[in-house]
C-alpha cells in the first residue's frame, strides 16, 4: 500500500518521526507542500492521500485509480468534495479536536498581550527607554484589569468553553453568544471560536462591530474569513475597536496589502495556536490511528455526509 502526504511540514518540519505512519504502509511519500498543478501526479498512484490544505475535488480523485482511503489531517475538511468521496466509494477520516487545549492557550496569551501590551514595554526596555527613564516605572499604553470585565464566546464547543473556564479563572463575567446574543456582543473582549460556514463568513463586520461596545478587544483563533477585514481595519484605525489578536486570516499567507498588517493595535500571529510539539505528535498518532482502523474495515473519526 502506497500513502502520500502533500502538505507534511506544517505538522513535522523535521523534530517528530512519521514512524506510526510509515509502520502501516508498504510506501509512506512526504511532500513538505505541493502546488494545485502537482496534486494529480503525485496522487496517481497511491491507495491512501493525506492532506490539510490541497483541495481534492471529484476530478483528482477520479484520476487517482487506487485511491481508496483520504486521510485529512485537520479537523476541518472543506478542502475534500466528500460528496464525490462517498459516489467514489473513497473512505475519509479526520483529526477531531486534537488541540483544544493549545488553542485555548494561544487565545488566553493573545488576550494577555492585548491587555499587558508585554512585547511593546519588552521592546521599549531593550531600546534603552526604562535605562534613559527618570521614574521607576512607565507604560506606553495603558494596561487593562481583565478581572471584572466581560469575555463573549462565539462558538462555546470544546475550545470556547475552554477560554471560558480560563476566562472566568481570571474574574471575568462570561457571555455566550449562542445563549445571549446582545450581552456576548456587547461585552468588553469577544474571543470567536466557531467554525466557518457559509451562513458565518464575514459575520463580524461593519454592522456587528456597531454593535460591540466602543473600544472593545476581538480576539480570533478560529479562522480568518470569519472577519470582514476592510471593516475591521477601519474599526480600529477610527478607535470604535481598541484592539485586535488574530491567529488566522482570510488568505494565508496574507498579501502585502492586507488592511491588518501594520496597524499598532492589532496583533497577528501566523496561525500557531495549534504548534506546541505535542500537539503535532497527537496530529500523526491520530492520523495512524485513523489509518489502521480503516485497513481493519473500522471507521475511526470517518467523515460522513
């Protein structure tokens, strides 16, 4: 059996072995990326694919004449045409809720950085500014109490609810946007944790941010299009929002003209909430596991319509 991964090196840019992978098969091929035009002769021959971030449509699957098995390594699937998967007999599996607990983390240190300004005051210390300072002490911008504030949760399922108890650990008041609406949207921070669908994409835009209290913070680690980011930017450069921590964006990597980048109150990371090594390793022992269960006629973590 022949297995190709298209999209390898996001998951083991070289500190994890794909042994638990490679036990499983007669020939495991890792491709650190793959362009859209490389997909069909690099899956020609293989009986199992496995992929992120390549769109499989019905076409390459079809030009794919062993390919019996695709194993997204992800918990999103959008990028498979799992209707064609299921005409074509073509099982699918996924990597469900593998890194609630990093992500959560990632939302929390996003929060802290918004609140704390750490990295600005860090910067500013190794210019020289606290040696040439005459106090003690200064900020650079003011630093915001987290305890008593409010914390909105779009999207309460196992990352959401997560943020919430950490939320709440901290002294702060927790709104769901699913069980109140209007509190969730009016609260001091929003943090999004819901997937994107095609009702959801661009939900914050210029009349939601309207509606948000005026100079609230909006965190997101979810995903990128979730954001109108023409709206956003005009948001904060105009101070109705007073700051931004996103993880994701809508194209990645984003272009030179992206309206975020190089605002001074929007923070951006590129979409490590999921990277501690343990939670890499936990992508590949599912992927084995998923695996192994399909060779045995099993259907662990199968995606169905």
């Amino acid at each position: 059996m022949k297995a190709v991964l298209l999209d390898g090196h996001t998951i083991n840019p070289g500190d994890l072995s794909w042994k638990p992978i490679e036990d499983l098969c007669d020939e495991f091929v890792v491709y650190d990326k793959t362009e859209p035009d490389q997909i069909a002769g690099r899956i020609a021959d293989c009986d199992v694919l496995m992929t992120s971030k390549c769109s499989i449509t019905r076409q390459l699957m079809e030009s794919a004449a062993n390919l019996k098995y695709i194993g997204e390594t992800a918990t999103g699937y959008n990028n498979i045409d799992i209707e064609a998967a299921a005409d074509l007999g073509i099982a699918v599996a996924n990597v469900p809720a593998y890194s609630t607990d990093a992500v959560a983390q990632h939302a929390i240190a996003l929060m802290l950085e918004l609140a704390n300004n750490v990295g600005l005051h860090s910067a500013g210390v190794h210019e020289g500014e606290w040696t040439n300072s005459e106090y003690f002490c200064y900020w650079k911008k003011p630093v915001t109490l987290l305890a008593g504030k409010s914390l909105g949760i779009i999207g309460y399922g196992a990352i959401g609810s997560r943020v919430a108890e950490i939320g709440a650990a901290l002294g702060m008041e927790i709104n769901i946007y699913s069980r109140d609406e209007k509190a969730t949207v009016s609260s001091d921070i929003i943090s999004l944790h819901c997937p994107l669908t095609e009702e959801n994409t661009r939900m914050i835009n210029e009349d939601f941010i309207d509606r948000m209290k005026p100079g609230a913070f909006l965190i997101n680690t979810a995903r990128g299009a979730l954001i109108d980011e023409h709206a956003m930017a005009a948001a904060l450069r105009s101070g109705k929002l007073g700051g931004a921590a996103l993880d994701v964006l809508t194209d990645e990597p984003p272009a030179e003209d992206n309206p975020l980048i190089g605002l001074d109150n929007c923070i951006i990371t590129p979409h490590i909430a999921w990277v501690p090594r343990e939670m890499r390793q936990k992508v590949i022992d599912i992927l084995a596991e998923n695996l192994a269960a399909w060779q045995k006629g099993e259907s662990l973590n199968r995606v169905e319509l």
